[in-house]
C-alpha cells in the first residue's frame, strides 16, 4: 500500500473551477545515479464517487504503491464530490474530464519546472528511447475518464495560454511550489547516500505531508470559493506549510527559490514532451460507459465557453490515443458492470490497428471490485510485468 504521500495539495479545476484535492508520492531513489533516477510520472485516478470511489481505494493504493516502487512521481486526486474535493459528481463526466485535465496539466507543468527535467532524464543506452514517461490510468469510472483525456498537445498549449488569475495559472503556481519540493528532496536523497538510504523506513525519507494550497490572485481565490468548496483550508496555514518544506528541503545551498510566493512563470514554457501511456484497470465500456456520459460524447470542455482552454479542443480519437501509445488494460472475466467479452472484443480492435501498441490480461474468476487477494496480485503482477518492460 501507499505510504504517507511526500506532499497533499488543492488546485482548481479547468472545468469549472471547483477546488480539488490530491496527494503526490516520490519515490525512493537517490536521484543522483542514473539508473536510480525517477522513470516520469504517473496519475491513477479513483472509482465512481457516489459508490465510495476515492484516492483511498485499495486498488488505487496497491497500483500507487506499484508504480512508486517503480521509480515513478505518482499523483492521486479526488474527483469532485468524492470526499474533499468539493461539488458533486456530474450526470455527463464532462465536469471529471475537466478534473483529470487539471491533474494532467498540474504534472506536465512539473515536468518543466526548472531544475526537473535534469533528474528525469536518462541517457539513450543500447537505442532504447529514454524519454520521461507520463503514466495517465485509472480504475473502473477512473479508467473511463483517463481513455478520453485529450492529445499532450492541447494540455501543453493550456499552459503556455494561461492567463494571470486564471485557473491555468494558479495550477502552475502550485506545480512550481510541488517541483521546488520535488527538488529538494533530490537534494536530501544525495547527502544522505546510498548506505543511509538503505537503513532507514520510507516515512523517514517523505518531506511531511505538507498541504500546498491558496491561491496566487485575489481574483481567483475569490472566484473559487464562490464556487462553493466544502472545505474550509486555511490558506495561511497552507502557505506557511509551504514555507515549511522549502526551508527544510529546498534551502541547502542549491540555489533554488525560497521567497514567499511561487510564480508560475517560474514553470518554463513547456519543452519536454514525455511519452504517454495508459494503464486502464477494469475499464467501463459499453452500456454502463454511454450511461455515465448520458449518451453523449465525452470531450474536454469548459463550462465558460470563452475560456482559452475551450477554444479549439478537438474531440479526442480514444482508441487512437489508446493504440498509438504504450496501453495496458487489465479486467477480470467476472466482471458485473462490464462483460469481460464486450472488454475483449474492444481490446482486441485495439491491437488490430497498425503499429498498436495496446495489450490486455485477462484474469480469470476476477470481479469488477478485485475482493479476492490472489486475484488482486495476479492483476498487480500483469502491471508489473509491463512496467518493468516499458
């Protein structure tokens, strides 16, 4: 299972500005030896809300773990409506392709925080193309909303559009206050040294859980509480929490930002382009999909269709995106919500496309819900398999 997350954060979502909340775990490598550094970044996203679905569910806990252990920057979020992310869960799931859009946005502008893409770089050995790899994935609903995500392309042109007060901005801010975080934690990993590291627990290696929230512009704070946010997070509290960190990891003479607010300018103007991949665990296709789309087709909007990031968004080609790039989907042969054949069958068209790179396990006896341990580590050993080999 996931250990303490490195660091807890609130941003707004694209859609609609709605406040989110999220953790992001870093694993334990010594940052400093090629071979040890960080593979890129993943986020897996949770259940339906309304079923319990959260970033606490075992299942999104035991392909954290995984992935972490893998050498990957892991974020987790909640949807709106699932514990304390605010709103409620949306009839169309056009308002959580919003949320996910948010998070994807939040990671992609880490990647090109100044000082990161050092430690995600890795040299080309043997050919083998060593770019950063940013892992999109989900479980159940999750998984549906993550094989609609939009092209990097229109993630990256968000962050390059984003205007001050905006929510585009203010997720730019946050990833510059989560990358100096991210950096100095590098930094601590090096002191310490591969024999130190070795001897202690994970938990001692985690900066403190510190939350890493409020907002940059007046305008904007004022806009997303109106939008009516369940909790009530101390924005100076938060703001010292980040205050906090910096002095404990990101002051050590290595000549990044300490001053009292992260800019998003800090955050380059994007240039690494990682290579994507989905990990799609007991994914919703069809009758139960087009239900939790209301028969529509999913897209990533805004709900102000002024908005920088409303304009031009093309409807994204799901299996095109699926087949083009790494995907794995993993689903059991009992599954209740989904036939395992309907499941199949569209994984089967996937790889029957040219130069797919799409694969599936099947596990056999396994339900949608993953109840049963032994067939739970037979679905966590396929993941494994084809993270090892990516």
């Amino acid at each position: 299972m996931l250990s303490k997350p490195s660091a807890n954060f609130t941003l707004p979502s694209l859609y609609d500005d709605l406040e989110l909340n999220g953790r992001l775990y870093f694993p334990r490598s010594q940052c400093e030896h090629e071979e040890d550094r960080p593979r890129g970044c993943a986020v897996f996203a949770h259940p339906y809300a309304p079923l319990g679905g959260c970033y606490d569910d075992p299942v999104v806990n035991s392909v954290g773990s995984l992935l972490v252990g893998n050498g990957f920057i892991v974020v987790t979020f909640n949807f709106r409506g699932a514990e304390n992310s605010a709103g409620r869960t949306s009839w169309s799931s056009k308002a959580e392709l919003g949320d996910y859009v948010s998070i994807y946005a939040l990671v992609l502008a880490i990647m090109n925080a100044s000082g990161v893409a050092k430690y995600l770089a890795r040299s080309d050995h043997h050919e083998i193309d060593q770019s950063p790899i940013l892992l999109l994935g989900g479980y159940s609903y999750g998984s549906m909303i993550a094989a609609h995500l939009p092209d990097i392309r229109v993630v990256l042109s968000i962050l390059q559009r984003a205007e001050d007060g905006s929510a585009e901005y203010e997720i730019k801010t946050r990833a510059h206050e989560l990358a100096q975080a991210f950096l100095g934690y590098c930094e601590t990993q090096q002191q310490r040294g591969q024999r130190s590291l070795k001897a202690l627990p994970t938990e001692t290696l985690q900066p403190s859980g510190a939350t890493f929230g409020g907002y940059e512009s007046p305008s904007a704070a004022h806009r997303i509480s109106r939008e009516g946010s369940r909790r009530s997070l101390n924005r100076e509290r938060a703001r010292h929490s980040v205050e906090r960190v910096r002095r404990k990891l990101g002051s050590r003479g290595n000549g990044h930002e300490t001053g009292t607010s992260a800019s998003a300018e800090a955050v380059e103007a994007p240039q690494v382009t990682p290579k994507l991949a989905f990990l799609l665990i007991s994914p919703l296709v069809g009758a139960i999909s087009s239900f939790a789309t209301m028969f529509s087709t999913l897209r990533f909007e805004r709900r102000d269709p002024k908005s920088a990031a409303a304009r031009d968004t093309p409807v994204s080609d799901t299996d095109a995106m699926l087949s083009s790039n790494s995907s794995l989907v993993v689903f059991g042969t009992d599954d209740h919500f989904t036939s395992s054949r309907k499941v199949k069958g569209w994984c089967e068209s996937l790889r029957a496309k040219p130069g797919s790179s799409t694969e599936y396990r099947e596990v056999h006896g396994a339900g949608h819900f993953w109840h049963d341990p032994e067939l739970e580590a037979q679905m966590i050993e396929s993941v494994s398999r084809w993270v090892k080999g990516m």
